[in-house]
C-alpha cells in the first residue's frame, strides 16, 4: 500500500492554471506535507531522494538559476521513475507471495 501513498501525496508536483504551471515551492500545504513525509518516512531512500532534489530544484528556482518548466519536468521524471519502481517491486513481491 506504500505506493498508493506515494501517488497520493507526490504526484503533485505541477499544477495547471490557465496552461501555465504553477509553482508548487512557495505553497504552504505542500510544504507541510513534505515537511511531514520526511519526518515520517526519513529511512525511505526514495522518499529522501524525491524530497533532497524538491528542495534543491526549489532553491535553483528562487536563484533564477533553472526555469519553473525545467523544473517540474526533473522531478515529474524522477517521481514516475520511483512510481514505476514501486510498482514493480510490489508486482514482483505479489508474484513469489502467490
């Protein structure tokens, strides 16, 4: 069930208003709801992954650094990336359960 709760909170990274995207950085929700997902899953390599890389994409955001767009495709990609791995573990442990 682990990766029904990553889809639920991290498959949030872009948001659409108007066809422009939104920056999720300085949302005071999401904040608080990584803030919350790293206290409580702070063993969880992936979680930590995702959560190091947000923080550094928002601070290269801020920094005029990296465009919002380049951003959220970064980490849309490494998200998905972590989804699919999650699926697949959990498909396999089903799989050698069964």
């Amino acid at each position: 069930m682990k990766i029904l709760f990553i889809a639920f909170f991290l498959f949030s990274s872009i948001a659409i208003a108007d066809n422009e995207s939104v920056n999720q950085c300085k949302d005071k929700e999401k904040i608080a709801q990584w803030e919350d997902l790293i206290k409580k899953y702070k063993k969880d390599l992936g979680i930590v992954h995702l959560y190091a890389l947000r923080t550094g994409l928002c601070q290269a955001i801020d920094d005029g650094k990296v465009e919002l767009d380049d951003a959220i495709d970064v980490f849309d990609t490494e998200h998905h990336k972590l989804f699919d791995k999650r699926l697949t573990d959990e498909n396999q442990s089903h799989k050698q359960n069964i």
